[in-house]
C-alpha cells in the first residue's frame, strides 16, 4: 500500500526573508575560499536560497540521507519550480533526490527542512522524508519519478565554442565560451565542471589539462584523485548551460615554443563525448604541459 505524506507550505521568499549575519559571514568565509576567480564569481551569482543550501545545509544532509538508505549522491532540489525555498534565518525548505545505496540506480525523491541557529550560522537540525505514494498535492511516486532528472547522454546533447567576437583576447590570453545545449525531450543533468579534452586533426588526445587548483560549486580540491559530492547542473529540454575557458596564448615562456594548436574540443559525457571545432593556441613553459581554467557550467556566461 502506498504511504501518504502531507506537502510541506513552501512560503515565497520574501524582502523579509533574509539570512542572519553570522550566516553570511559564513557563506562569504566558504565563498572567499574559492581559489579559481571565474568558479568564485560563478557561485556569487546564484540566489541567496541557494548559497544557503548548498553552503550551510549540504554536508548537514549527508548523515540523515544514508539513514534513509541514500548512497553519496543526492540533490537538495528539483526541477521545478521553489524547489529550495528560504522560509525565515531559523528555517530552509525544499525538495530534492537521492540514489538508493541498494541498487546504486533508482532514485528517491524527498521533502526537507534545515533548521538554522541564526547566533551562529550553524544547522541545528535536518530533516528529510521520501515522497512515496500520492502527496497531499495528489502526486504519485510514478509522477514524481517522471520528474527526477537522470544524468545528460551525449546523444542529446549539442556543443558550440563562442570567442565572444575576441573578448578574451589579450596580453597573450585567450578563451572561448563552451555552450551546452540539452536537444533530448527531458531534463538531465551535467556534473558542474564536466571533462573537457582536446584533440589533434587526427583525433589524438593531446597532453593539455584542465589546471588543477579550478574549483567547483562548492569548495573543496578538484583533483583527478579526489571524491567530490558536487551538485550536479540541471538543463531542461532546450535550454543552454556554458562555461568560460581561458589559456595563456602567447610565446611568453622564456622563447620555448611549447605550443600546441588543437583542432576539437571534447566533452566528455559519461561513456559518450561530443566534440567541436577549435581554433585556439594553448602555450606553456618548456617541458610543461599546456593548462588551461574552467568555470563551473551556468545559465549564462558573461564574455569577461
């Protein structure tokens, strides 16, 4: 028999709706943190509702979603709409998803509130409860299903490279804009840095990588070696998510010619990979690998 749970009141988040000082005062400490400039002005630009999910409520979700049965993955929202919502300094609100330890496949939606000690900006409790069975809103566990996304295949997905008409360009840097766009009939998700590689006209992966000191959504090293719990970035059918890419361009290494000029972009999608055409000019120091910074994907990128 399907269990019935009632449907938390999400209240619009209002003028009076606000953090307290301490829990801006850790917000901007976690903020300050991010040591890539592009990553740091990326998270600036998120709501407030979400800078205080992700930045104080996050890690405080991690304990009572293993109890429910949640492996590592989980999201503290969904796609739709006031799915995170910031009910007063005491009290966030929201939805979300977690992946069941059990099959490491299905995924459960879930409602959950984080209740907040304002003095000290810490979380004196969280709660979460799956959305099994019909809601109060007459939302079935096969409804909700229908809305959780599922991670992004390359197949549905289409990327371009934007220069931005050269304005990156300057004192021997260069970049470009990716820009992903979901062309599938559904919502999926890309992790928030996705791989990017590139590759010679032969198709041979070339010795350039992503600097390793970028960061994520949230703080935390972004190493080839380190777990992250990043949160995903949702792209609905048709919409458009981008990142910055800047690279040192010039031969201003010492004369050492270390150059390399890539003919594809490719972004790695799980198991799949979409390319495109690069025009670019990547140089390092002798003896180095070429690097290159990644923004976090966003709704939009501005050219600087």
């Amino acid at each position: 028999m399907a269990l019935l749970f009632s449907t938390p009141v999400f209240a619009a988040e209002g003028r009076e709706s606000q953090p307290s000082k301490a829990e801006m005062d850790s917000i901007n400490r976690q903020i300050a943190a991010i040591q890539n400039p592009q990553d740091r002005a990326a998270v600036q630009n998120q709501s407030l509702v979400w800078k205080m999910t992700t930045f104080l409520c996050q890690s405080a979700a991690r304990a009572p979603l293993t109890r429910l049965g949640a492996d590592d993955r989980f999201f503290l929202q969904d796609d739709q709409p006031n799915s995170q919502v910031l009910v007063s300094s005491s009290l966030l609100q929201g939805r979300g998803q977690f992946r069941q330890a059990a099959d490491g496949i299905s995924w459960t939606p879930f409602q959950w509130s984080c209740h907040l000690d304002p003095a000290t900006g810490s979380v004196k409790s969280f709660e979460a409860t799956p959305l099994v069975g019909a809601g109060a809103a007459g939302a079935s566990a096969s409804s909700a299903a229908r809305h959780t996304p599922v991670a992004c295949q390359a197949a549905h997905l289409n990327v371009t490279l934007d220069d931005r008409n050269g304005a990156f360009d300057g004192m021997s840097q260069s970049g470009t804009v990716l820009t992903v766009r979901n062309t599938g009939a559904e919502a999926c998700t890309l992790p928030s840095v996705p791989l990017v590689q590139f590759e010679d006209k032969s198709g041979a992966k070339l010795s350039v990588f992503r600097r390793s000191t970028v960061r994520a959504r949230q703080p935390g090293s972004h190493g080839a070696k380190t777990t992250q719990h990043v949160e995903p970035v949702l792209i609905e059918p048709g919409a458009v998510r981008e990142a910055t890419l800047h690279w040192v361009s010039g031969e201003v290494f010492d004369d050492s010619h270390n150059c390399v000029q890539p003919a594809w972009l490719v972004l790695k999608v799980g198991q799949g990979e979409q390319r495109a055409a690069f025009k670019g000019h990547l140089c390092a120091p002798a003896g180095a690998h070429q690097v290159f910074d990644q923004s976090a994907l966003q709704a939009h990128t501005d050219a600087q």
